[in-house]
C-alpha cells in the first residue's frame, strides 16, 4: 500500500514538473503526458520499466520534420532570390546540434530530461546530441498537441529570433571552419592548410585526439576531439580566430 502511494505521489510530482515546464516554455498543453514523453530518454526505460511513458524518439522523428519545414518556409520568404543550394546551406547552420543545444539550454531542457542514472553523470558532445534531439522531440510533442501554428511559434521564439541570420550569411558561417580556413588561407597566403596528429589518448572506446593546423612548417593552432573531424575543426575554428579571418 505503502508502495503504491509513493509511486502515485511520484507521478504526481512529475505532472506538476512537466506543467511547470509547459509554462517555462509557453505551451499550455491538453495532454501534459506529450511533453513528458519528449523529455524520456531511451535510457530511462531501461531502468524504469513501470514508468507508464515511452521515450521520445517518435516524436524527435515528426518533431524534426516540422522543424525542417517551418525553417525551410522561414528562409524560402526571407531570401527570394536565393538559389536552392544556398537556402540548404543556411538551414544547415540554422538546425544543427549546437543551435538546437542552445535552444534547449535557453528554455532549461535539461533540469526536465528523464535518463538513466549512466546518461545523467555524463556530460560534454553525448549530452548536447540528447537534448538537442529532445528539442525536436518538444516541438513534436507541441505539434500533436496544439497543431503547426503553435510548434512554428515555438521555433521563430526559441531559435529563429534568437539567431542573427544576417550575420550568418554575411561571414559565410554556414561553411564548416575546416573549409573556411581552407578558403581564407588560400587567399590570403596561397598556402592550403595541414593537419598534423599531436596527440592521441585514451582507449579505443574513449579516444581523444589533438590535432595541428599548419600553414607550411607553422601551426598556426592547436584542437582537441573524440575523433581526427572534430578535432580538425575545433583546430580550423581556433586558426581563424587568430588569423582574424
């Protein structure tokens, strides 16, 4: 009996978080169990099998489409006379895990994600993909519950008026850094820039590699990553801040 009043007591409490998160974010919600749903990681359920909720991937999957076509109508509007090719390299640097990340980090995501005890000790690349994948879930949960209108405004307040896309386009920062400071070093010295591994630590389950980037003999800057790609271009991000490029 005992038992069956602290589950109870439990799932009241998480109503009231999951309504207070509703609030937060400016949705009032008929079925508050859509927004729990998106903040469940797979990983809860394994240890929480009685839970009476499932995981968010579902509604990541509709909540992704949404995000694409209410991004992609944005742009559409805003640049006429922009070719398809451009208009896909915009929404690229429009919805990409940072961006999304930051929109999770701004309407206090992660104080509401269900995970196992494992997915909340660990930080860092692997907890930014988990939220911004429960962003998507949030905006197919606001979509199923209060319909396009209600997830295309969630989108232009939490991510479209929040990013200067004006800026975006004018420093060409939907181009990877790798390939900017490709382009950059090119111009400004005719040299193309190399990679050159510094250092690689770690077991072949949690590998980190340093990386350098060089222009000639001279590295011009150092960077670090679970793999050569990231740590590539966090060495390219940290090239053209010192270049000023």
């Amino acid at each position: 009996m005992a038992w069956t009043r602290a589950i109870g007591n439990q799932m009241t409490k998480m109503k009231t978080d999951f309504e207070k998160f509703a609030e937060q974010i400016g949705v009032e919600f008929d079925d508050i169990a859509l927004l729990r749903a998106a903040c469940t990681h797979r990983s809860y359920l394994n240890e929480n099998k009685k839970s009476g909720t499932e995981h968010n991937e579902r509604l990541e999957f509709l909540g992704d489409a949404v995000l694409e076509l209410v991004v992609t109508s944005f742009l559409f509007r805003k640049y006429p006379k922009k070719a398809e090719g451009e208009l896909t390299a915009f929404r690229s640097a429009l919805v990409n895990t940072v961006s999304l990340t930051k929109v999770a980090q701004s309407i206090g995501l992660n104080d509401f994600m269900l995970l196992s005890r494992g997915e909340a000790k660990d930080g860092g690349r692997a907890r930014s993909v988990i939220l911004a994948n429960a962003v998507e879930a949030v905006i197919g949960a606001i979509y199923m519950d209060r319909g396009y209108n209600a997830a295309a405004n969630f989108i232009s307040n939490h991510l479209l008026n929040t990013i200067d896309i004006e800026e975006i386009v004018k420093n060409k920062s939907w181009i990877d850094a790798k390939s900017r400071f490709q382009e950059r070093a090119q111009e400004k010295t005719g040299i193309t820039p190399s990679y050159r591994t510094l250092k690689e630590e770690g077991p072949d389950h949690d590998k980190k590699f340093t990386l350098g980037v060089f222009l000639g003999d001279v590295q011009v800057a150092t960077g670090a990553g679970p793999s050569k790609q990231e740590a590539e271009q966090k060495a390219a991000e940290k090239a053209l801040d010192i270049k000023g490029w």
